[in-house]
C-alpha cells in the first residue's frame, strides 16, 4: 500500500517490472524497449509520442505515426498488455459537430484523457501555423473534432482528468511557428471546452541549476491526482552545440488551484542515454505523452517517444517519485503564486 494515495482506477493488469537493483534512479526503463520500433506496420514507418488509456478489458492509445509520404496523422492501436500494440493502417477521421467532414491537415503529439463520459484528444494541428486541436469520442469509432481551443501558435495540450470548479482545464505551451526557442507552461479554463480563458502561467522554463529545461518546457502526460497534489510529467529542452536535448521531469501542481507548483525537479528523471534515444529522425529526444497509474499498488508506467522514431516505456512508483521531487525541487519566480 502507498503512502501517498493516488485518486483514480485500478489497473492491475497495466504494464510493470520490478526496478532492477542495480538501479539507483527514480525512474527505470523497460527492459525490451522500444516497445514500438520502425517500420511496425506495411504502411506506417515511425510511431512515437503517443497516448495509451484503459479499454475495456485492455488498453487503447491513440499513436502519432508518419507514413512513408513522411506526413504526421493519428491513429488507433489496441493491446491487452499494453506493450505488444496492433495499430490500425487507417488514420483517425474525423467530423463536426453537425457530422460534417473535419480532417486535419496534419496531426501530431496527441494526449488522450478521460473526462466524466467522454474520451478527449488533444493534438497539434494546422491552423494557420500550429496550433491545439480537440476532439472526443466514446466508442473509438466515432471521432467528433471540437472548435480549435487558441489561435496559433500553440503546442503541448494536456487536459486534467477531471473538472475543477465546474471548468475543465487544459495546459498549453504559447510557441512560434518554427522550431520554438522558447515556452512557459499555461493554464486555461473553459466551462464547455469551446471558450477559454482565465489563462495562467503555471511554470517557466528552468534556471541557472536546471540547465535540461534552460530552453524550453511544455506539458507531458495528463496529470495524475494524487494526495499531494496534481504530478505533471513534462519535458525541458536544453541547447547544444549539435542541437536541442529533450529530458523529462516532475512537477506537483495543488490539487485545487493547479496554477501553483508546490515542488519541482530540479534535475531530469531521465535524458537520451539508450541508443534507441540517442539515435533515430530527431535524435536525443525523450518525450512524454502518457502514463497509466495503479491507485491500488501505486505504480506508475510512463509512454515515451524516443528520437522522433520510437514509443519507449518507463516506471517508477508514487511513493519513489514523490519522495525524489520533493527532496530534489527548486522552484522558480512565479512558480507557487497565481500568475496572471
């Protein structure tokens, strides 16, 4: 049983392995990752940062995947352990809410969060230059795209599981329309999902210690609400004489007021080390979209995309993060305050 108490379901069939012992991080890798490697399908020929949820009596994600025209869509996969995945050759279609045809132009970086009934996808999409797209569905047959949330330039959507104060609350990263050289992390409420407002900035990128995030931040998986607060996986960008680092770290958010941070890492949970992070279309990328959370035994897998080329799977466990973030948080300006 978990000293810190996680709020949300069992899953006592989600993917897990013990932490090796001779490991002596908060967070350890798969042991047979990728779990999705090149070429998985006749047609598709890279899948990574993608999102994975509970489903019936398995799981089901919704994978960003490049064909060989190179051109990012979303599409469909199925597994009952979570690990060994069959994806569909068919992108996701979409439609209005009138069930007018409403296809992307493209489509990357979904997350996939359960709100109440509904199932949400948030992604990055066409609109003039990039910017958010959501859509939902019940069945993962019928897919009802929403009204774009902002006008560009935004990227990073992640949406909390649940409402809070009657609105629901999304997490954006503002951006440009190139390969962004900057970005805080914000915070928008909307009692509809198609007005938003009420926009907070919820974290900076990192400081004179934290050189993994000096660059750039943006949200990760969908937030897991646990007794001591909201935790956020996010990514930090640092910069390099050979190009951008992608790392990953933690943050906890309160639980009521998530645009104050009560603790986050300092240094990363984990950086490009494997080959299979290291080398690949994009190298030395590690990129959060998703992680499932057992509240009964507190355990946690965490999805990642490695080197724009690969989805790679990392655990950890509640008590053993939360532990690691809070001895090793360092806050910066306008960090634990409401900022607006």
């Amino acid at each position: 049983m978990s000293k810190v108490k996680i709020f949300g379901e069992s899953l006592k069939n989600m993917p897990w392995q013990d932490k090796p012992a001779d490991c002596n991080h908060v967070i350890w890798r798969h042991d047979a990752n990728p779990i999705i490697d090149w070429n998985p399908t006749d047609k598709l020929a890279r899948v990574f940062n993608s999102a994975v949820v509970p489903w019936e009596d398995g799981f089901i994600g919704v994978f960003r995947a490049e064909g060989r025209n190179g051109k990012p869509q979303l599409f469909l996969g199925t597994s009952k352990d979570a690990v060994k995945w069959d994806l569909a050759d068919e992108q996701i279609h979409w439609k209005d809410e009138e069930g007018k045809p409403y296809e992307p132009n493209y489509s990357y970086d979904p997350r996939l969060v359960k709100v109440e009934d509904d199932y949400y996808i948030i992604w990055c999409t066409d609109f003039g230059g990039a910017s958010l797209a959501i859509g939902k569905t019940r069945n993962f047959k019928e897919f009802t795209r929403l009204e774009n949330p902002f006008i560009p330039f935004n990227r990073n959507g992640v949406l909390f599981p649940r409402k809070i104060n009657g609105n629901y609350l999304l997490l954006s990263r503002p951006s440009d329309s190139g390969h962004t050289p900057f970005g805080d992390i914000f915070l928008s409420e909307s009692p509809d999902m198609k007005y938003w407002g009420k926009h907070r900035r919820v974290m900076t990128k990192g400081g004179i210690n934290s050189w993994w995030q000096s660059v750039k931040i943006g949200g990760g998986a969908a937030p897991i609400e646990t007794s001591e607060g909201w935790i956020l996986f996010y990514h930090g960008v640092s910069s390099t004489c050979n190009g951008f680092v992608y790392s990953f770290g933690a943050a906890i958010l309160d639980r009521e007021n998530p645009s104050k941070v009560l603790y986050r890492t300092r240094d990363y949970l984990l950086t490009p080390e494997k080959p299979y992070e290291t080398t690949g279309f994009v190298p030395n990328v590690v990129f959060p979209c998703a992680a499932l959370a057992d509240a009964d035994t507190g355990r946690i897998a965490v999805y990642y995309g490695a080197a724009d080329t690969y989805l790679a799977l990392a655990y950890t466990t509640v008590d053993e993060l939360v532990e690691y973030i809070k001895s090793n948080s360092e806050l910066l300006p306008g960090d634990a305050e409401e900022y607006r």
